[in-house]
C-alpha cells in the first residue's frame, strides 16, 4: 500500500486522558481510535494487525478440530435465568437494553448459555460427541474502570472456545490438546518464551484449577509464582501451602512476578449442560450428563500485550507474525526507483507499505519507527550513487546493503 | 470436512414461530440458530456462506481503493447529539445501554458520525482526499417487527463505507466508481440479472436521489417500477410524473414488481461534517466543507435473499461463489473408496464435504439437497460396478458419470 493513499496519519501526542502506553503508542501511530475508555475502534494498520492474530488463532483452534460459529451480541434473558446468571446482582459487568416492546436483552459478555442453547438442537447421542465450537468474537463488559488501553476493554475481541464430551476421560482429553495448541498460538505470537501455564481457581462449580496463560510484564495486574525449570506458574488467589503440595510446586523454587492473562481454560463440568437441560443418551439409551470446557484467548488483549511490551523511545516494534506489513519502503525523494521496488514486492507478494510522500526525511524514518514494520528499506540518494539500498531490522537497529536490483531484493525477502 | 464430525444436523421441522423461507431452510438445513426474533446465530455451514460473501465484498472494495476498518459497537452520546441524531423521537430504532457510573451508550446502527469523529484525526488538507473508508460489521437495529429471517435483523452484518471529497466533481466521480463495482458484488453473488439499480428519496438534506440495489422477489417489502430495457428502476416513494421526467423514464416503458433492497448508496453532502466540525483547508489555506457519501451492501441479508430465492422444494441451491462446499461427497456404504476421493479433493482445494455418516441412502440425499452444495458426488456400490461415480448437478439435477478415479475427479473439477 502506498502511504499516500493511507487515510490515518501519525500524531505527535497522544490523548491526554490515555494513560496505558499501548494505547498511547497505538493512537500516535494512527492504528486505533478511541471511542470512549476501554471502547477502541481499528484503523487500517491496527485492522490488519487484529486480522494477522485472529488467523494465527483460527488456524491452530481449526487444527484442532475446532468448528468455527458466530454467535449473538443480542441475548434473551431467559437462557441466562436457567443458570442464575442475569441479575446484575449475580454477574455485574452486563450491559443490558431493550426491545422497543420493553422486553430485557443482554450485550454478550460471555456465550456458555447461547452455546448450550444451539448446541441442544442437534446433540443427543453419545457418538455426537466429543466435539469442539468456538468463535472469534466481540465481548462486551461493564467494566468499572478501563484505563489499560487494549489490556482491559468493555468491547473487546476474543476467541471463546467450548468443548461438549460424554465424560471426565474424553474430557480430559479434548483439554489437554487444546492446551497444548495454547503454547502453538503464544509461539507463534513471539510470546511463547514469556508466557505461563498458570494454575489458578477453578470456579465454585469444579473441585479442579483452571488455567491461565499468563505473560509476565511490569503492567501486569495478576501476581504469579513461577517455577521457572518446570515452566509453570501458580496465580496468587490460590497460593496455599495445600495447593503447592498438590501441585507439587516447591516453594523455594518459585519467584513473584507480574503476569498480564492472555488466555484461560475451565473445567464447566456439567453446570451449564445440566441448568440448560441438555443431555445425551448413552450406549444403554440412558440419560447422562455433558461434560463441557471453555477456551478463551483475548485476542484484542494481545494485540495490546505485543503493543506494549514489543516497544522502543521510538515506538511499536511488530513481530513478523503480526504485522501490517512485512517492509516499510522509505523513498527519499526517490519514488521512481522506489515505485519499481514497490511493484516488484507486490508482484512477488512480500507486504510492503511505500512511503511515497512527500516529506523530508527525518519524518519518514521518525513515522517508520513509530509505525513499526519488522524492516525498513531505505532508497535515497546516497544509497543510489552505492548501487544499493539500504535495510534496517526496526527490532535489532542492524543495518544490511542489498545490491540495487529489484530481482535481489525480492529473493532477499524470499529466503528470509 | 466429513459430515460425521460437523456437529449441526440437519433437521425435519423449522421453528412455529419462524415464518419467513430464508429462515426456515436455513435453520433446517443447520446453517443459522435462532435466538430471538431477528436475531440469528451463524452455524458452520451458515458462518462459511457468511464469509464467502464477506470475501466477495471486501475483495471489491478493496479493488476500487476502500481502505477497511472496524468501528466500535459501543458509542457516545456527544458525537449523535451533534447531528440530531441521539433523540429516540428523532430516530426510533436505537437499542441503547448504560456504563455503570449511568452514562448512556449507543449500540451502533450506523457508523456517520464515529467514522467523521475517527477521520477527524487525519485529514487536515485538501491534499488528503478523496478517499474512502469501509467496515463490514454487525449493526443493531431496534425494529418494532422481525418476521422476515436474514431479511430484516435487529442484529445483522453489514458492509458500511464512507467517502471524503474536497467538492462535488471528486464526490461524483468517487459515486460513479463505487456504484460501478456494486454490480460487479452483485454479479459475482449470481443475482446480476435481477438486480436494478434504482432511484430512490435522497433524504432532507440533499437535493439528489440516492440509489438503491434492488433484487426483484415477490417477498419484497418495496415496490419499484422496473424500466428493463435501461436495466434502471424507481422507487414507489419517488415516483411522481416530475421525477419520472427528471430522470428521463417514460411511464409506458416502466412495470410494477416488488423487490428486496440489498444495497444503497447515498449522497451526503456536507451535513455530518459540518455537523462535526470537520473541514479541509484548500490551496489558499481556507476552510471549506467536506462532501461525504455513504455506501451499504446488507450482508446477511444477501445471504438471506439468496436462500430465499435459490431454493426449490428440497431445500437450498447455493451458487458456487458462496456455497459452504463445492462438492458433497455421498457415500453409500463405501466409505473407503469414498475416502480416496476426499483425500484427494482435500489435496487439490477442491472445497468437500464428506458424508460419512452409517445412515442409509435416503437420508444421504434428502439431506445433500437440503443443505444445497452445488455438486453431489455419489460412490455406491452399483456406480462401483461400473467403474464410475456420479455426479449430480444440485440446481439443474443433471446427472453426468466420471470414471471412478480420483485424478480423473480432481481433474474434473479443476476443469470446472
């Protein structure tokens, strides 16, 4: 894409009233707009970023055998009755409306009711199951406070997965697998080294942990006790010297530490299944409980999580992954050449953005580093009269020459 | 995907209260779950249509320059106080919701006014336009009735874009452009030939008409007068003997039909900039208004419409652009051969889907045309015998034979 064309510009400042330095770097960039606190509309770059982490989770939870629906902001109340989960005095951050005729809906914050709800249209037998549905989806909560930028949203994207089994064995299976695509999806982010399995409270329906993923940063609001040799941690609400001895955690080997949660998973038992009313006959044609689990990724969150801690004084620095685009093409006063690097990218399908304004050139390398592309390739003057064009890593600072030559740079990219 | 892992079902009746043919096929077939009136949520097979028209859609308004993003959900007051648009007497089909601390909120139904408050951020100059912006997002509408499926939601998906030109010649020649590839989506959907480009009111603040999509079906809400020869239409709302000589349409030329809005362009002039408080500085460095225009496609409802229409007393005919699948692969008791053939779909990406089921012929079929694939594709045991397998054109019912080997089937549809 040309950056002349490109409608969002950088701005010097960020809002006065925006404190979290994700949104900040986000907002300076031109990647998001703030609409109010925690309510964050994507420009074109922070789209395609958003886009990048929500195909990294599609593909792993596919892998997976995950079966992909889109499921309703707008919720009835009498689903979230069944499991006692519609008065504000039971669950507080709902946002509710209304119907013109006066009849109460929900804004979705969560799906395990709706989910059951669908679900219960086609599963009866015990050979429906195991099986896996999720979705990549808006959330909205009512939160109190939302001064973290995309770590804490009232409308945020999220990835919520639900597995439905026929008992604890194949539940246990479906869990763990999920799990470990977990690991896959925080790898692939460049998240894998600093991210956590995290024991941590199960819920009041499960005698079991749950799981989080945690990744350690400084803004973090949760306190973790990792064990770093076993790659494990324990969430401070549960640190109990009974918990460490039946996780066989050891006290002396676990350090404090700040961690940010970027994805969660539960044991639902049969709560929901059996408040909703679904059940599945078995090989006898008995009745039986479901067995059910719920996967969360905050998607959004981990466009703000990388936001914040993959930054310089200059500004954003995005993994490959992630994104917008792989190249930023900086032209300094010369497009002709560059036009031709350009098309020879596109044509060769290497993501580039082209600075082809007209600006001088403290601006662009300024805009660049803010914006953030992994690579910077420079064309000027300079670089021209040397047969070459210039390439700096934005994470590294390192500086490479590749010969002026539109064949060269894209094998460079290529093979890289 | 094999059938036998997809947890949707098909099933034999649609809900009592679902009175619209869209809606009931789709719910049978396990395409859409109902939640509330107007309010559906997307299976596998109906999210794969979905995104199928998505891809169509945003592949067009990527080709003539939109640039795409995603506007918030959650939305404050100030901005629709500005236009006069906040006031449910003024505008009757807000769904609206509250912070805690009891700050109102709306549930977005439109995006003019956050898209100006977001583009505010940018555009300063003369030298910053035209260009064009688009999302394609879930909108809420708080309609009083919603008897109609896809065709009328409370919460659907729609493409929304918006267009910023420094006068009326950039603004036209932006219209022209973006209206020419509206038949290009229409056309690439299958419904090129009975959809009409048709005039329609302008709305207060514009002297021009806008320009409504209309796919002629009996179930129309609107009623438009079709001039075929000129491939043009009129709405009823506008269709007076002084617009008719406006527009150069003849009375005797024009035929009476109902047809279903599945598209709309707008002109905007300069009321919600101004409204906003956004200008441009020309060459001379003074303010002038900014002229803006606004363009939708109903996304859902295109699925809708397409159901509606494509269909016969089996069930549902998808056009191959937006078919969930290409091919249903029919086994009849010979899941191993069948196998072979889907191993070898699935290598080509050649889209399959596998119907593995143990259950007998019967209901192979019965649910294949339910669920509407373009192609069925049948390995039995007497096709066996004859070396072939057949293949079964879902919308002509054509039957034609390909000799039972898996490149020759790959070949078959590469050629296609």
């Amino acid at each position: 894409m040309k950056q002349s064309k490109l409608f969002t510009k950088t701005q010097k400042d960020a809002l006065k009233d925006e404190v979290s330095t994700n949104a900040q770097l986000l907002i300076r960039a031109g990647f998001i707009h703030k609409e109010i606190a925690g309510v964050y509309a994507y420009m074109p770059l922070g789209l395609r970023v958003l886009e990048n982490i929500k195909k990294i989770v599609r593909e792993e939870m596919n892998a997976v055998g995950g079966q992909e629906v889109m499921m309703t902001t707008l919720q009835p109340k009498d689903i979230w009755e069944k499991t006692d989960r519609w008065d504000d005095a039971k669950v507080d951050n709902w946002f509710k409306t209304k119907l013109v005729n006066g009849t109460e809906l929900g804004v979705g914050l969560t799906h395990e009711e709706p989910i059951v709800d669908a679900v219960s249209n086609y599963l009866n037998s015990y050979k429906d199951m195991p099986f896996a549905v999720y979705q990549i989806q808006n959330k909205f909560r009512n939160e109190l406070r939302a001064k973290s930028g995309l770590l804490r949203g009232r409308e945020f994207v999220m990835k919520d997965m639900y597995t439905f089994c026929r008992n604890h064995e194949q539940h246990d299976q479906e869990y763990e697998k999920i799990v470990a695509t977990y690991y896959k999806v925080y790898d692939r982010l460049g998240l894998g080294a600093i991210t956590y399995r995290t024991y941590a409270d199960g819920g009041i329906f499960t005698p079991r942990f749950s799981d989080e993923f945690q990744t350690l940063s400084e803004v973090g609001e949760d306190t973790i006790y990792v064990d770093e040799a076993k790659r494990i941690a324990i969430n401070e609400e549960i640190y109990t010297d009974e918990n460490l001895a039946k996780l066989g955690l050891n006290k002396s080997e676990l350090v404090a530490k700040k961690g940010i949660e970027v994805g969660n998973t539960f044991h639902l038992e049969s709560k929901y299944t059996d408040a909703l009313g679904l059940y599945y006959k078995d090989e006898k044609g008995e009745k039986q409980s479901i067995i059910m689990g719920c996967y969360g990724i905050g998607v959004s969150r981990l466009m703000g999580v990388i936001a914040e801690l993959f930054a310089d004084d200059k500004g954003l620095i995005w993994p490959e992954a992630i994104a917008p685009f792989r190249v930023h093409l900086l032209s300094l006063n010369q497009n002709e050449k560059a036009q031709e690097i350009y098309d020879a990218l596109n044509a060769a399908g290497v993501e580039v953005l082209f600075d082809d304004r007209e600006v001088n050139a403290g601006v662009k390398f300024a805009d660049a580093d803010l914006m953030g592309m992994p690579f910077q390739l420079v064309v000027s003057e300079k670089n021209m009269r040397d047969n070459r064009v210039e390439l700096k890593n934005r994470k590294t600072g390192a500086v490479e020459y590749i010969p002026l030559d539109s064949s060269e740079i894209v094998k460079y990219f290529q093979n890289k």
